[in-house]
C-alpha cells in the first residue's frame, strides 16, 4: 500500500510536472506568437580612451566602449535608438546596415543622403522595424567615424513559427564576431591626407580586431610612444569563445573593415556556410571564410576536435598584400584541460594566399540561394547600368570615380531635396548611365584618368527592375586592381553573376545565375572583374550604393538611387536641421 | 624781363603745384571722410597638416593656414567674412574678439550663445562694424579650435581725421606679433582628458609661438616620431621682424594662448606701452611685457641698438611653472652687417620669474587711460556681482566654478531661446550674485569644494551699470591659485582695482580708481586676488564672461549676461538651425 501510494504519488507529481510543463509551453507559445514588440537602446556618443590593440587612441564609443552594443530583436520587432550626440564639435549619423528601412527611408543614418547630421548636444530617434532574421550591422556613415569605433553589430531571431525560420539547427547555441581593421592614426588626420596634394594613403592598419580586441607589438614601438602601450590592459585580452564538445553552433560573422577584406578561419574546424546578409545560402563547407567590409555571415561549426587544448579564430588581410599581423581570438572547449585563455600550441592560421583572387572568386560563385528559401528574380530588367570603377585624377588629386563621376555628397540630403523640390541642392543632370565600354582595357592604365565631380543621382522609375553591372579595371599604378565590396541601402538584390575580364553585354547576361541567385545587400567586386546585380526599385526613398571601404567612399566611389520619392511620407523635423528655409543651396 | 618773366612763370608753376597740392588735399580729405568701406574676406576653413614648430600636426586652418589672415580695416568699416566649413564632420563658430557688435549680436561667433554651429558644407556670413581703432583678435569659440589653429588678429585703423587717431607718433611701421602656446596632441585627445574620471590635465604646451611659428627640438624625439619633425621646414623658420635704424616702430601684440600667461621681450630694446584692447593708455615703459590669453598690447620700440647683430624677440611663460622652452623671433636691422635670419649672439631673454605675482600686479596697476582719452567711469555701479573664481569637484571630475555653479553652455543658444521665449532651453535660475564671502579663506583648501552645474545666465537691467568683483583663490592643491584673464564679450570695461587676498566689499571699493581706469575687454586676475571691474549694459544681446583658458571655460569657467533683449532685432535664419522648431529642449 504504501509501496502503491508511493506510485500515486509519484505518478501525481509526474502529471503536475507534465501540468507546468505544459502551461511552460503555452506560455511560450503566447509570448511568441504576441505581438511584435518594440526594442530600446538608449546610447551616448562620446570620445573616449580605448585600448582596442593594447595601444591607448581616442575613440567615438557608444555609451563608453567600441565596438557598441549588439542590438538583439525579432523579426518584426521595432528597434527604438535614441542616439544623444556628447561629442564636443562632430556631428553624427548611423546607418543600420542590412535593414531595408521599408516606409522609414529617413531612419537609414546617410548623412547628405537621408539626413542632415546629428549636431552636439542633440538627441535623435531612429526608429525602424526589423522585418526579416538575420545577421546585420549598424556603423556611423559619417566622415570615417565607423573606422573610429562607431559600429556594432545586429541580430535579428526569426519568429517563431515564421517561414523564414532557419532551414539549419545547432544545439551549441551563437557566437558573434565582428571583424575590423584599426590604425593608430586619427581618423581625422587619415582623412585629411586622402584630400591632401599629393595624397597621404591611410596606409596598411596597424592591428585587426576581433570583437573590438586586437594585440599590436608593444615591444616594436619606439620609447615614447611604447608608454602608450600596455600588453595587459585588460581591453585586449583576446576574446574567448567557449564551446561544449560534441555541440554545434552557430558563428555569426560581419566586417565593418575600414580597409581589409579578411579570410577568417576557425584552426581545425571546418565551417558549413547558412546565411549571408540575412539571406540563407545552400549550405556549403569551407575550411575559411572571405568576407568584405559590409558583409555577415552565419557558419555552423561542430565542437569535435581535442577538447584538450585551445584552437585560434584568425582574420588575415587577403586582396591587398597584407602589412598587418593576424587577427586572433581563441576557441576554448568547456571541460577541457586548457585554461580558456591560454594561447594555442601553434601558430594562428596564415589564411589563403592574398593575392589568390581565383580562390575568392570560387566562394563568390558557391554562395547560392538555399533551395527552400529561394527568391527567383524577375527573368530580366527594364534597365541596365553600367558602372565602371576606375582611379582618376581631379585637379591633381587621386578620386575614385564611375564612369568617370567622382561623387560626393549633397549638402542638403536627396531624401530633403527631392521631396521639398529644392532643385537647387544638387547637380541635376544624371550621372551616365554606361561608359564606353567596347574596347575599355580593364587590365590598362588609362591615358586620361581625369574625371569629374558630381552630387547627381540616378531616378529609377518605382517598382521597375534594375540590373547593376559593376566593372573593376585598372588603377593608376600598373598591373594593379583592387577588391570592392559594394553595399546598397534600402534594398537586397540578386547576385546574378561575377566574371573577370570586360563585361559584354551582348554575351555575359547568358551566363546569369537566375535559377538560386542568393540575395545580398553587399557584394564583392573582384579585381580586374565584374559583378552583375539586378534589384526591384520597390522601396520609396533615397538610397546610397558605394564601395563601403571608408577611404574609397570618401575618394568619389559611389552613386546614389532615388525611386518613388512621391511616396515618400512626411519627412521627421529632425532630419532637415542642416537645411536653410530659404532653399537648398548646392 | 626774360628775368621777370621767368620769375613770373616760376611763380605761376608754384601756383599750379600749390592748385595740384591743395587739390590732392582736398581728394585725400573727400577719401578720409568719405563713407566707410567694406572689406570682405573669403574664408576656407579646413584640416591641413602644418609645421607650426617642425612638428607635422593637423591643424584647424583659414585658407590653408594658421593663424588666419590679419583682418585690415579702418574705423567704422564694414567686415564681411564669410565662412566656409570645409571640415568633415565638425562645425565652427568664429568669434571677433574685442569687437562689441553693437546692433550684430548675432555676429560675435560664440557657440550656445549668439549662434548655432556652422555645419560642414554651410557657409555662413559674418558681417560688423569696427567702430573703433585698435589692436583685436578673432579665434573659433567652440570646443577647443582655437587651440587648433583657428585664429588670428584683427587691426583697426582710425579713421583720418578721427578724434580717436593715435596720441603718438611712430616712422618706422607696423609689426604685429601674434603669441599662442602649441601642443602635438590634438584638442579632441586633450577634450577627452579634461573629461575624463580621472582628469587627464593637457599639461604645459611643446612649444610657444611667435606668429604660427616656433622650434621644437627635434633630436629630442624618439625615433619613430621624429620622422615627423622637420627642424628645416619653411613653415617653422622663426619670423623675422626688420627695422631701419634710429626709426620707431609700433608692435601691435596679441596673445590667443590655450593656456599660457606670457611675458613678451625685445632683447636690448625698451618698449613704451601705449594701447591695450583698442584702448590708449598713458604711455610707460617696460622691459618686458605680460600678456594673458585674450589681451592686445601696442607698444612703441626704437630702433636705436647696435644695428650689426640681431636681437631675439622672446616669449616666456609666467604664472604656471615653465615647462615649455622660451617662443624665439628674430629683430634685425636693415643695412646691418648680420643677416636677417641669423640667430642673435646672445641666449633668448629668459623673462621674470615665473611666480613673482606681485612683478605682474605692478603692470596691472601702471596700465590706465591715456590722459586726452579717457573716459570717465560712471561714479557709481546699479548692481554689484561678487564672482568666486573657485576649482571643485562634480561627480568625481575636477571642474572649475564660479560662486559654486560650473557654467556649460545651452543646445539652444542664448540669444535665440531668450528672443523666441524658449524657456525650457536653459536653466531659468539665475546663477548666485555672490558668494559666502564673510570670512572665506582664499588661501586655504576648501572643505568641501562640491559644485553644480547650470547654464542659467544673469539677466542685467538694460543700461544699468554693473560692478563685477572676480575673486581667485586656491584650488584643490593647497598653496596654489593662477592667473585667469577674464574676457566679457559686446563690452569694454573699466578696470577699477586689483588686489590681493580676500576683497572686502565694505573696504575696497574706496580704493577704485575712478580717475583715469583704462577700459579693456580681457583682465587678469592674480593669484590669491581680486580684479573689479565695471561696465554699462547698454549693448542688447546675450554675452559671455570667461576665463579665456580654453581649457578652463571648457571645465565651467564663465557665466553670460543679457541685456535689452527686447531691443534685439529679427535674428538671421542662419544662426537658429540648430533649434528644434518645436521649442528648444533643455
């Protein structure tokens, strides 16, 4: 009897068990299916010292450490940033990376193209909706103040039971790393060489960071300079990423590189590559990872190598010859013999060979669409521009420009002007829609690299169908050409193809990948090649399209792209402080 | 009759040289008194690399340069100076020191005062009358850019004819001599110290300047900076002063140090003191010269000395213990056997000692109106404001005080929330109007130094007459008081009276010099002293009062004061956009 009481009661607790559990899982299920709900961020911009590399500079930090905060929300979530400006004479504007800003076009952070800048003392509101999962980014896009500390990261939880949930599973849980390249010098004095007669390049970074931690070589400073250098702060201790053996787990992945396309590698585990820019890619197996400035990634790793001992994350400079030492981070298996801090027995990995622009190309090609959350693109366009990336002289000073336009930024942002009609805030003759391309040697030296300056924009009709062909050439030094990853706002588009050599429009458009195209929102276009992209000009607004390494952006190498601007809702006050009531002036 | 007639012809040359004579006169006198001119000065402000002491460093720059170009004017022109901000990501403001802008209060160029910031890419109008002759400066007045580079001097002419001409003669010419203190940091790492917990003081100056241009000893650098030390550049090659023997020259002085009091010399020449801030003082002769931050000197020197060697022109720091090598120019004689750029036989003069207060009150007192011009104070003051200049301590950081209230600057400038009634911009209590002055000791530590902080300002009967008492005392190290030179903007003041210790309002204002007090608009005030001075509010506008230490008004040291706001006019659209059109938020 007491042995059948005992069974009662043990079947009681039991079915009051199953009882919790279940009211656990309703409770759950309610929270996930309940409305979206709204994130805050409540964040200061000041200056502040930082010891990113173990060398003391003067940083732009958000609420006192860079990189910021990774914004976490839910797919369909609206995130609130309130950004207060305490810089003491510098504006502001942050640009939230990978977020199409569907109906907020004014909350995308380009200053001279979607706002007037945030003055010192101000407080500005963004806010936007987070309408799809995915890994993204956010960074000032602002003179160069995302390579003085101002970015971060942000992700994006699919919904429950939403489509778009991941067609991949991990039980080890997340990790991110966002990756960056950092210099010693001011950003102000970087870019005051870039305008400078004759040009001071910003030169190879001194350190690459993990996670805002890098490790530059006390010891090689000079006696003076070394005082500013301490191996022990604890800012740049390498991160630590601990895993449990046996689990798989998810590594988030973005650059906000100022300069460097990177190759990261995790040492003795291979990768399965699943998303990019927000997009879930067929998953494929890679031993490292290239990623350009602008771009995220998410790889799943398996935890199944000798627990016993630590293994490095690296990041290693690949496209330009490398002047910088390797990034690094440490993997660390809980349970394992090795103190998680201990360095690795052998030396971080060197990465591929950075001039090995075919071993690049390849990861380009391999990144499709993940069949089950294919978006086939429209079969064709109803217009084609063609831009061709080139190196130019203006007035004796080094640009870049496309097709021969070297841009640069509106004083009264498009999004103000256009909707205001103040026609006199920018050039108004379009920039040229091709260039002469039949016979452009892409892998010569021009003889005439001048160029042009120019504020104009391309008007697309909305809801039309765009195709981007984005042709790398020559730069003014021989036998020379560069990676740019290009970024476009407000949209993603499909990577139709890449190519290296001359782009024919009569014969590469046949070669278009229009079956899995995966979706991005930054692209790689490889040196001396061509990238095609094609897009729906569906989201009313102002939108910039630029190489998104800093000092090329600053050098003229962008166009930007206005479509139904008479959509457009009211504009907030506070994007158009910059702007006189007496009429954009250019 | 040949005879006669030659004498007669003679006679009718004179008479048509005398008509030629009286006629030149009589165009030259039409010219003097004909309508004031207007002199425009197109301005580019801009980040260049410069070598003001052989040191590369990024300075704020006029047209490529710092200091600025010298702003040449006759009494009662018209300036126009039209700013372009061509920085990246900062604004500007530019403020016309000594200048009173009667009827332009939107003109002074105080930042959260008169004026908005002037974004990058705006250009904006400085347009005043210089009503009077004298020696005057202009600088930036926001965070800290005039240390940046930004600044330089302005010199007025009287007006031919002018009851304000010069009460002394000189033949030989003008020289100007701007003096400045110099560091290799920047102003945003010096910024973030003085804001940063702990403080992280900007320390004594690399060098001193003498018109933009000084030596740092280059061999004195590691290795790796010293690449960027160029002892040979143009840039750094000490100014060269060059005077005709037995002639007599006016040097017009001004001083736009960060930090620095400065006793300015002549070697082996006596210099006449015979103006200060635009005002004639009763001639007197010195060895050596103190000049603080904000004051200008015209002193006379004569020629007369050995004309085969050269003679240093040398600026010494006074009042803070020297860590900064003599500032060095070079005095030559035209015609003598040296040449111009050969450093004087003799080591620099090495100035007074650096503490004797009492060598530096003595100048103080000796400096008083010239007798035909001076103008009688009124004899008594309306309201009299008691003003402890005190060091203290707000939430852990080291501030600088006044009557316990550290002063920070409203987003919404003064003169813009007082003329549109915003009264949520700025604290609506008035700051105290004196301080518990009975038995405070001034050289003792304070028990308890802790402070507020406010931007609330005093509000003065328009045309009333205002007594300031400034009362230094000891700082939060014992046995230590400096020097601060106090500039009011829109007024010039009588300087009634110094003194040292504790001022007592029942005993000292009976010592005032009511006779023949020179009027300035920068005083100093000595440590452990007091400094009382008087002024009719009778310019509308909204004003500052500072200590002109830019890192001492950046740590709190100032207050402002309106008066007749209601006779303001309408204000320019250009100074408001940085005000919410909602009503300026606190």
């Amino acid at each position: 009897m007491s042995g059948g009481g005992a069974a009662m009661e043990s079947s009681l607790l039991c079915a009051k068990q199953l009882l919790l559990c279940c009211l656990f899982l309703f409770l759950w299920a309610l929270a996930a299916v309940a409305e979206a709900k709204t994130v805050h961020e409540q964040w200061d911009i000041s200056y502040q010292f930082t010891h990113s590399d173990c060398v003391r500079k003067l940083a732009v930090t958000i609420n006192g450490g860079t990189p910021g905060p990774t914004i976490r929300a839910v797919q369909g979530d609206t995130v609130v940033v309130t950004v207060k400006n305490l810089l003491m004479t510098e504006n502001v504007a942050i640009h939230w990376h990978g977020i199409r800003q569907l109906g907020t076009p004014w909350a995308d952070g380009t200053e001279g193209v979607t706002q007037c800048p945030i003055l010192p003392g101000d407080t500005f509101e963004y806010r936007f909706v987070v309408d799809r999962p995915g890994t993204y980014m956010y960074h000032a896009h602002y003179g160069m103040q995302r390579s003085a500390g101002l970015n971060g990261m942000i992700v994006v939880a699919a919904a429950p039971g939403s489509a778009d949930a991941e067609p991949f599973a991990y039980d080890g849980g997340e990790h991110e790393v966002l990756l960056n390249d950092w210099w010693h010098k001011s950003t102000y004095e970087q870019a005051a060489g870039l305008a400078a007669v004759p040009i001071v390049w910003v030169g190879e970074p001194q350190s690459l960071l993990i996670n805002g931690r890098g490790r530059y070589n006390c010891s090689a400073m000079a006696s003076d300079a070394a005082a500013a250098c301490n191996a022990t702060h604890p800012e740049c201790a390498p991160q630590v990423f601990a895993v449990v053996p046996g689990r798989t787990y998810r590594f988030r992945i973005a650059s906000v590189t100022s300069l460097s396309a990177l190759n990261f590698e995790i040492e003795g585990h291979e990768m399965t590559v699943v998303e990019t820019d927000g997009h879930y890619v067929k998953p494929f197996v890679v031993k490292n990872l290239n990623v350009y400035s602008g771009e995220t990634y998410s790889v799943l790793i398996k935890a199944d190598q000798d627990p016993n001992r630590n293994y490095w994350l690296a990041s290693n400079v690949v496209s330009r010859k490398p002047g910088t030492p390797t990034g690094t981070a440490v993997l660390s298996y809980y349970g394992g013999r090795s103190s998680p801090r201990a360095p690795p027995p052998t030396a971080p990995p060197a990465g591929p060979a950075w001039n090995d622009s075919a071993y690049r190309i390849n990861q380009s090609l391999a990144t499709v669409a993940h069949p089950e959350h294919a978006h086939p693109p429209p079969p064709r366009a109803d217009r084609t521009i063609l831009l061709l990336n080139s190196q130019n002289k203006i007035d004796g000073r080094i640009k870049w420009a496309i097709n021969n336009v070297s841009f640069t930024l509106p004083h009264t942002p498009y999004l103000v002007a256009l909707k205001h009609g103040l026609l006199g805030a920018f050039d108004q003759r379009p920039p040229p829609e091709t260039y002469n391309h039949t016979g452009y040697d892409v892998y010569g030296v021009q003889a005439n690299p001048n160029a042009t300056t120019s504020d104009g924009l391309y008007r697309l009709a909305f809801g039309s169908v765009v195709d981007v062909v984005l042709q790398n050439a020559n730069m003014l030094a021989p036998n020379n050409s560069e990676t740019h990853p290009w970024h476009l706002h407000g949209h993603d588009f499909w990577t139709l193809g890449f190519g290296v050599g001359r782009f024919d429009p009569a014969v590469h458009p046949a070669t278009y990948n229009l079956r899995d195209p995966v979706m991005k929102n930054t692209v790689a276009v490889h040196p001396f090649g061509w990238t095609a992209l094609r897009f729906r000009a569906d989201n009313p607004g102002v939108w910039a399209f630029h190489c998104h390494i800093e000092a090329h952006f600053f050098m003229g190498m962008g166009v930007a792209f206005e479509e139904g601007i008479e959509r457009v809702g009211d504009l907030p006050e506070e994007i158009r402080r910059c702007v006189s009531t007496k009429g954009g002036g250019h």
